[in-house]
C-alpha cells in the first residue's frame, strides 16, 4: 500500500507539474515562482531537480545557451570518491553516490565507472593521513602500496621516486559530468519545472516577494537562490553580500599515450605533493585526462582567456607528465579551458543573505564541489524554504568571511 500511494504521489506531482509548465510557458513574467535559481552549472541544475521533484513551481536561469563551455561544470567527466580531510565532505560524498546511482535508474542512464583511486603523497604525509582516516570512517577500505608495488603493477605507465606514500581504495571512479548535467535537466522538464538559458540577470531587488530582472524580461519568486559560480560575486554585492571569492582559470589537459589502450589499467589518481590528478579519459579516444588541480588567477570570469599563455602555464604540469607518468607524450594533445571559484579556506560557501532569509546562495566550491552537487543543490532547497536542513552546514557560513570583507552585513 505504501508503494502504491508513493506511485500516486509521484504521478500527481508530474500531472501538476506539466500543468504548471504548460501555464508558466504562456506567460512566465506575470507568475510568482515558489523558487527561481540562479545560474545552470551543477549545483543549481540539481537544486531545481529537487525543488521540482517537491512540486515547486521552479525557474532555472542561465546567461548562457546550454550547453557550454564558460563555467566550471563542463566536461565528460570527474573524479567521485568520499575520502576528504572533513568528515562533512566524506558523509556528503557518500550520500551523493547513492543519488548519482538514483539518478542513473530514473533515467536509464549509466553515469558512473568504478575505477578505484590511487592516493599519493610524500613526507609529512598529511593529506595522506587525513585521507586514510577519511577512508575508514565512511566505512571503506584501503590497502597500502609501496612506489615499486606501483611500478610493478602498471609497469611502463605510473612511476614515483622512492619516498612516497601510496594507497589504493576501491570504490572510488568517475562521473560522465556532462551526460550527468543532461540527466538532470530531462528530469526537471519531466517534472514540469522550466529553463531558460541565453538570458542574464541584470538586478535582483531583494523583498518578501523578490523581482529578478533580465536582460529578456523580469521575473517574480518567494525564493531566491544564486548558483553563479564565478560570477556570483557580481550578484550578491549590490545586496550587500560581499564574499571573498577568486576565480583560476584550469587547463584541462589530454595526453597521447605511448602504447594505445595503456592509461586504461590506471585507476583514478590524485598526488598530494604535487597538487595533480588524473583519470583516464572518456572524452577522447588514446587519451588521458591529467591536470593540476590549481590555475591562473584571472580579475573576472568574462575575461577567462585574455591572458592565456599555454607554454609558460603548462610548464609544470609537462614536468610531471615526464617524470612520473612515462607512458604518456610529455606534451598535451589538447588542452581545454575551465574556472574554479575559491574561497580563502577553499571550502565551500552555503547560506542566505542576513537581512533576506528567502535568498540563499552557494558558491566557492573550489574544484570540488561537482561529486557533492546532488546533497548540496538539495540542502539549498531547504535552507531557502526553512526546512529542517539534513546537514549540519555551520562551517559553511558566510559569517566566517566577516575578516576579509567590509560589508557590515556579514
């Protein structure tokens, strides 16, 4: 019985759903919305899939035409693993997989590749460490190897100097990123929810009911909720909301491999002491996805690739290609271009605006937000609407910015 009237509910909740969506194309702009997001990427696309899976009347607004290749969600794919250093993030990350799995049977889809993860790191062994413990507090598992037991295991492939600390943890693999953001979005419109891309926001005015204005038309909502990624900053500052964001622009590089099909039997890997990373590659057939997980700063994101200088910004990485990865050509084949919003701390940012509780915001989330963006986009959804949050969120307070900001409304 249960079942059952769980399949009514879902069932009602399309109808009206489809109802509202067929209503609110005919004409958007005289309808007050139960929530308008801010922003296409990730984490917003799957704020606005929970919100319509409550039965929210929900706009998804993007200033650009999507897909694309401006923000920091493009891509084929990402690395998903629950070992971090915070206990927040590693419970997150493990509820996040069982959502991406969730996603992955509503839409027939297949999303996620088990790989296992290398974890790398050389004296002190900090990360290493936090990251051992990660591992076992969520309930995992990890063996540890030694750099010859790596050698010997992908011989010709991965090599590291003597030293180094190394561990293989098995549940870790990679998310398709893009056929991910695609799946979302079929569900929002399945559920009856609305996008709208190619339209920017020129003025948010803050208020019970908040007027969000466009370059197209305005918009009317009871909630608010900003997911801009680099360009938060210039939504959130006319309401007084002056965050300490710094935007990288990230080469995302592919190399050759020497012998084709090698990079394949290398699991997902991340080296601590070098700040690298690496997967194999679903985007380009003979290629491996290799990346330092840091960039160039940039003034502003609409200036992503002013100041783009291949040889002197990829120098490192070559070095590290060349020295540790033999089986790979020691030049990118391609290198592709995306942006990492930061904060100070590099964790993330998740809160409402102290004078106007209905508008919520999240942002910062540092290269790593991606894997978490099913939990975060749903605990958006209840700190917006008041709703018990399933998350202790506190260390994500904007109120622990107030030093780097002269806003005294933080």
């Amino acid at each position: 019985m249960q079942n059952s009237s769980a399949q009514q509910l879902s069932t009602n909740q399309r109808l009206n759903s489809r109802k509202f969506s067929m209503q609110s194309s005919k004409d958007s702009r005289k309808m007050t919305y139960d929530c308008i997001v801010i922003g296409g990427g990730i984490v917003g696309t799957s704020s606005v899939y929970h919100l319509t899976m409550r039965g929210k009347k929900t706009l998804l607004l993007d200033q650009f035409p999507l897909p694309h290749t401006r923000g920091s969600s493009h891509g084929a794919s990402r690395i998903l693993r629950s070992s971090y250093d915070k206990p927040l993030y590693s419970h997150m990350t493990v509820e996040a997989m069982l959502l991406w799995k969730k996603l992955e049977q509503e839409t027939k889809t297949k999303l996620f590749r088990k790989t296992g993860i290398l974890v790398i790191d050389k004296a002190p062994y900090e990360e290493f460490e936090k990251s051992c413990k990660s591992v076992v507090e969520c309930g995992g598992q990890y063996q540890e190897i030694s750099p010859e037991e790596l050698e010997r295991r992908y011989p010709g492939v991965m090599s590291l100097p003597v030293g180094h600390r190394i561990y293989m943890e098995n549940d870790a693999g990679t998310l398709k990123a893009d056929k991910a953001l695609i799946s979302l979005r079929e569900q929002i419109k399945c559920f009856g929810g609305l996008i709208q891309d190619e339209e920017k926001v020129q003025h948010i005015f803050p208020g019970e009911i908040v007027t969000v204005r466009t370059n197209k038309r305005t918009y009317k909502t009871k909630h608010l909720i900003v997911t801009a990624g680099a360009w938060t900053s210039d939504l959130l500052k006319p309401l007084g909301m002056n965050l300490p964001l710094s935007v990288e622009r990230i080469s995302v590089c592919y190399w050759k491999e020497r012998v084709p099909g090698s990079s394949k039997k290398l699991p997902v890997f991340i080296d601590y002491s070098q700040d690298m990373y690496g997967l194999p590659c679903s985007e380009y057939s003979g290629l491996m996805k290799v990346c330092e997980h840091s960039g160039v700063k940039i003034t502003h994101p609409d200036k992503r690739d002013a100041t783009f200088n291949q040889t002197k910004d990829l120098n490192f990485i070559c070095d590290y290609v060349r020295e540790n990865l033999p089986g790979l050509e020691s030049k990118p084949a391609i290198v592709e271009s995306c942006m990492y919003t930061l904060t100070p701390d590099s964790d993330f940012v998740i809160d409402t605006l102290p004078r106007y509780p209905n508008i919520a915001f999240g942002a910062g989330f540092s290269g790593h937000g991606f894997k978490m963006a099913p939990v975060v986009g749903r605990i958006l959804g209840e700190l917006v609407f008041g709703d018990k949050l399933s998350y202790d969120i506190t260390s994500l307070s904007a109120k622990r910015f107030a030093k780097y900001s002269d806003s005294s409304k933080l």
